[in-house]
C-alpha cells in the first residue's frame, strides 16, 4: 500500500478508501451492497465498561469453592412450563436457509450439551434442529416461512420477531444462490428466486392487536410454553413497556451491533442503537412497571465473552444471546480457510458475504458440498466449550464482585471509561461520582 | 353436537375442549352460541370436526386451523382463518382485514365481502369471496388461489409470486409486478372447481385472471423504481 512507504500522501478521514470503494462498486453495480454479519463500525461498547471487583467495603466470592448460580428461568409469569437454562447465554435465530443444515444441528448440539436454548428462524423448524435442540424456541415471523401449528406445538417457547437490531424496521432477504430446492419447499417459493420477507406481521398492526395475536398464540398451544417478544433496540424503552403490556414472558432486545444473515450494508450501519445503550433502557421500562425480573430480558447484538455476558446481566439482563460468536465458534472466519476467502474476493476474518452461499466453513450455504465440510459433532462440541468459557469467565468476574447468582451483579459494579458509555449504560464514569444526564 | 355458550363458558374453556382428544373423537359437532366479536375462537383445531359460531366473531377465528371445518353464522374480525393449513373456513358475513392471511392449506369462503389484505402472503389456500376485497390484496402471494366475485380494491396481488388470482368485477388496481394474465382452459377448470366447493352459482368465462410478472424475482437494476 503506498501511502504506508510515502508518508506525505494523506487518506482523507472522511473518503478513506473503503468509502471510494463503495462509491466505485455502486456506480458499476447501480444496487445497494447487501451483506452479511452485524455493524461493522466502532460503537460504544461493553469494552467501555470496567468492574469494581470487591475489595475492602465489599466481599468477593472464592472462586472455586463457593458456589455462583448461573441457571435462569424464563418465561414463568404466563406460561404452564417455563424454560430453565444452566448458563444464561442462548443461541439466537438463524435461519435454515441462512444457515446450511449441519450448522443449525451443530447449533442444537453445542446448546444441548451445556444446558441452553437454540432458535429457529425466517424459514421454519427443521427436524435436524428439533431433534438436535433440547430447548428450542420457535420463531414466529412476519413471513410465516414454514409456520404451522404442529411445530407450534413441538416448540419449547415461541418468540414473536418484530424485528432485529442488524435492520429494525427491515424484513429479511435471502438470495437466490440459497433458495434451493429443499429451502424453496420449505418457503413455498420458487426456487432460486431473491426472496424478501416482509417487515411487518400481515395480520396485525399495532400493540393492541399484538396483544390478541398473542393470545391466539397461547390459546393454540394450550397456554404451555412462554411467548417471547423480539424487538430491535431503536425506541427501547417505549417498545419494552409496550411489550410486557401485549403480555410477552419474556423480551429479547437485540442491539444495532446484531449480525444478520443479508441485510443493505446503510441498514446495518445507520440504524438502531447500540446494545449498551438500549439495556438501560429496557430495564427502567421493566422496572417502571414492577416487572423486571418476572418478564425476563435477553439482550443481544455483539456479546463476544464472559466480560460482555456479565456487563449485560450487571445492567439488569436475565440472559444474554448470540449470533455471531456462536458461528465463530463454529468455525465461521477460521484462518485455515484463508486462500479460499481470499479466492472469493474476501479473507478470514472479514468475511460478511453470508447473503451469496458460498462460505467455504460449510456454515452460512446451501452447496451441499460445502456444507459437509463441517462436522456437526465436532462444531457442536466447540460451540459448546466456547459456552463453557463465556459461563466460566461471567461467574469469575461475579464472585469477584462478590455475587453468588450471575443476577445478582447490579449497575453499582460497574464503571465506564469514556463519557458517553458512561451515559449510555448509566454508570459513572470511572473514578468519578458523574453519570451524565442524570440529576442529583 | 355439543354446544358451548360464551356468555356462561369462556373462549378458553372452548378452545381447550375442542384440543382435547378424548373429546374430539366421540363428539364431531361442536358450536358456540354468543361469541360476541370475541376474539380467538376456535383456534388451533386439528380434528375432523365440525364447528358452528353463532354470532359475530373477533380477531382470528379458526387461526392455523386444520382439517376442521369451521362456519361463522355471522361477521369475521380481522385474520380469520390465518394460517389455515386444511379444512373449511366459511364466514356466512363479511371478514375484516387479512381474511386468510398466510395460510398454507384448505379452503376460506367468505359469502360476504372482505376487507383490506385478503390473502395476504398467502401459501397456498383457497380463498373464495362472493363479495368485494380490500385493497392490497394477496399481498406477497405466494401459492394457492383468490377468487373474487365482487370487484378488488387498489394495489391486488402486490409484489405477487405464484398465486392465482380470478375477479369477476372491476379491479381498482394492480400492485407491482402483478399483470392481468390469458385465461386459458386450465384456468376455466380450476376455477369452476372452485365455485363448486365454495357453493357459489357463477359463470367462469365472466371472470379475469391475474398473476405475477415475475419481474421482481430477482433484484435487478431496472427495476429499482419498484423496490
Ligand atoms: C446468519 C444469521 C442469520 C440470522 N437469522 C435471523 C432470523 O432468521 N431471525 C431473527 O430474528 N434474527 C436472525 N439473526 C439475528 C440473530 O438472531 C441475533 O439477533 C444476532 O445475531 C445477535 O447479534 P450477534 O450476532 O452480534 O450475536 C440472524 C443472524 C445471523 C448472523
């Protein structure tokens, strides 16, 4: 790269190269860049907050000997069974059809060995995944890919999609390089066509009538399992409360920095708000109404470790869920398929193109050939030590703080480094008593 | 027949008995008597029973129903028979909006006219309507087919994949990429199969069928004004 020899040529901060390059890519290709993966920008994040591990005015945990509960119950304030989780980290929707099918058993597997929840997605429940998933949760989507009430039934917990924080206000795409025949079939569409879901549920509108589709919901299934409401953080707090008050068990708010499987790159990007931001927002919204805790909060977009599991439990989260990390774990990006990225324009560890089904990992494709690549057993036992870690390292930090419940970690453990994580997640900042925006 | 009346019993009292196996297969006659435009009823069956409402009935009747034959003596709210996958929906009024949405099997006959969004992203039910459709009808229709006796309102058939659609009346207007199509003796034979099933005394050749482009099936610069 020549400016890194000649130190007298400047790149402009605001038309770097990647800049030009889109500029250049769009005026050749007159469409939008469609991608894969989540925000790709530097936001505020959970890398801004710090905890204050115990010390003298408060008393750590020992860390092996004394116990820290990481188990959660979700969804008991309607539902006849609740769901119970060993480590509050689940597996977020992804769909088959984003997802070759030895990824979504893979999923199951890895989440089904430690005791947590996978997620269908916009395209319907398959039995490698029902089989596969000793939790599994039921996405109801405003396409009704797949949607019926046998599988309905079949679910542990249904999770109404309102939307997602890769693209709230958005509906999904799914190219047609990935409409094969068998997710075609599932979608009831032509095959190799580039499918758009609709963003909005086609039978009903506003809270009001969410309130009664859930009820339909629950009168379906007999009142049996817990209904979770989805939501991409934008206006969190006032979709919170509008939330709990159409009856949700249980809320998922997932945060601008949530990956997606095809979304415009503008859309991922510019809008939404990051997930540090919207936490406290949900939770005042809870709180306000004397139901935080009973409608349980899972929060996602962008959590990567124990330190980012436990920020968002310390902020008043029941639960956290990933995407991203968990196909990481899987083997998505992985170095040893470098000269193949690269022969797809790519390379690891940037690879997005989840949209054109041609990841060499075997995980984000319809090829069957590609798909083999991947082991379900054997990605399933690494999704599943990676679990483990993020458990692991979340309980450090909370007998640090001297919690013996993962829940029990609270805002007052936290501080934040910059000034607007600090407003953002509502904690001081670091070595001060300020915590911008907030009256004393 | 059993009957329930939703004035003493309530909406999930009657669901739950129609859930019930070991009431489903020594009685296949059900009925409620004032539902009152309550919301839910009977939804969720998948039992070969029968099952009459007398009065008006709210928000997705016979939601996600299957092989059940439902009859509503009276108006639908909105989303009645959403998510059918078989069986007979048959609302004797007019249905509110998104009669039908997304259902995926069985046959909905609306003897009166229905509102907004009928059919929408339906996939693969049969929709017969004596009356008049809403606007934006079969939006994101998918398979199956939408008969309609009466006129359509604006924008039919929407950003339409594989649905047929037949209209006797006048049609406001079409969505993108949906297109008045031949009706071809194919078409003459679905249809008159149609009006058989629904109980409906019309003549075919009276009719219009409509259809997707398939433009919009892949995304393509030309197109851009559309998306
Ligand atoms: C490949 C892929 C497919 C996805 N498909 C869906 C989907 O079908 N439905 C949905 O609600 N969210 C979907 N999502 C979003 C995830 O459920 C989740 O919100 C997001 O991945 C969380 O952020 P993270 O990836 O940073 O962990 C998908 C995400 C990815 C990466």
């Amino acid at each position: 790269m020549s400016n890194e020899k000649n130190i007298s040529l400047k790149e402009s901060a605001t038309f770097d190269r990647s800049t030009m390059a889109e500029i250049r890519r769009a005026a050749e290709t007159g469409i939008y860049d469609i991608r894969g993966f989540g925000a790709k920008r530097k936001l505020p994040h959970f890398d801004d907050l710090l905890f204050l591990g115990a010390s003298m005015s408060r008393y750590p945990l020992e860390g092996y000997r004394e116990t820290c509960n990481t188990s959660v119950v979700l969804g008991d304030r309607f539902a006849k069974k609740p769901i119970t989780i060993e480590t509050p980290v689940t597996i977020a929707g992804m769909s088959f059809g984003a997802l070759s099918a030895n990824a979504k058993e893979a999923l199951g597997r890895g989440a089904s060995i430690v005791g947590t929840s996978t997620t269908t997605g916009d395209g319907g429940m398959t039995p490698e995944e029902r089989g596969q998933s000793s939790k599994l949760v039921y996405q109801y989507l405003p396409s009704r890919y797949g949607m019926n009430p046998d599988d309905l039934r079949k679910a542990d917990a249904i999770e109404v999609v309102l939307g997602q924080g890769a693209k709230p206000g958005g509906g999904g795409m799914l190219l047609g390089q990935k409409i094969t025949d068998r997710v075609a079939q599932m979608r009831n569409l032509p095959k190799g066509i580039d499918q758009r879901s609709a963003c909005r549920h086609p039978d009903w509108t506003g809270p009001d009538d969410l309130a009664i589709k859930i009820q339909e919901i629950r009168e379906i299934t007999d009142w049996q399992v817990p209904i979770y409401i989805k939501i991409g953080a934008t206006r969190t707090y006032y979709d919170v409360k509008l939330a709990v008050k159409a009856g949700a068990d249980v809320i998922v708010v997932d945060g601008m920095q949530g990956g997606t499987a095809a979304t415009q790159d503008v859309f991922i990007e510019h809008v939404g708000i990051p997930t540090m931001a919207a936490i406290p927002q949900a939770v005042q919204a809870l709180q306000e109404m004397g139901m935080h805790r009973k409608v349980q909060l899972i929060v996602s977009g962008g959590i990567r470790n124990g330190a980012d599991v436990a920020k968002c439990m310390a902020l008043g989260a029941d639960a956290v869920a990933i995407g991203t990390a968990a196909l990481v774990a899987l083997g998505c990006n992985d170095p040893k398929w470098d000269d193949e990225y690269k022969a797809i324009g790519s390379a690891a560890g940037y690879y997005d193109d989840y949209q054109d089904g041609k990841d060499p990992a075997g995980i984000s494709t319809q090829d069957p050939e590609l798909s083999k690549r991947l082991d379900p057993v054997a990605a399933g036992r690494r999704l599943a030590n990676y679990l483990r870690v993020l458990t692991l390292e979340a309980q450090t930090l909370a007998r640090a703080c001297g919690k013996n419940d993962l829940r029990n970690l609270e805002p007052e453990d936290l501080v934040a480094l910059t000034v607007e994580s600090a407003a953002m997640a509502r904690v001081p900042l670091a070595g001060t008593t300020w915590v911008p925006g907030q009256k004393y | 027949m059993k009957t329930f009346d939703l004035a003493v019993s309530t909406v999930r009292e009657f669901n739950q008995a129609l859930h019930d196996e070991k009431n489903i297969v020594t009685e296949k006659e059900w009925a409620a008597t004032n539902p009152k435009g309550m919301h839910n009823i009977a939804v969720g069956l998948d039992a070969d029973i029968a099952v009459d409402i007398h009065g008006h009935a709210g928000y997705f009747c016979a939601g996600m129903n299957k092989t059940a034959a439902v009859t509503i003596h009276g108006n639908a709210g909105q989303g009645v028979a959403e998510n059918m996958m078989s069986g007979v929906v048959r609302v004797k009024g007019d249905a509110s909006q998104a009669a039908g949405a997304t259902a995926h099997g069985g046959l909905l006959v609306i003897e009166g006219n229905a509102g907004a969004r009928c059919g929408i992203s339906m996939k693969g039910v049969d929709i017969v309507v004596k009356g008049s459709i809403g606007h934006m009808s079969c939006f994101m229709g998918q398979s199956g087919s939408l008969v309609v006796c009466g006129d359509a309102g604006e924008a039919l058939g929407d950003s339409l994949y594989e649905v047929h659609i037949y209209v006797k009346g006048t049609v406001k207007s079409l969505g993108a990429d949906c297109i008045e199509k031949e009706m071809r003796e194919e078409h003459i034979a679905e249809l008159t199969g149609l009006l058989e099933k629904a109980g409906f005394d019309e003549d075919p050749s009276a009719f219009k069928r409509y259809g997707s482009a398939r433009q919009l099936y892949t995304f393509k610069v030309d197109n851009a004004s559309a998306y």
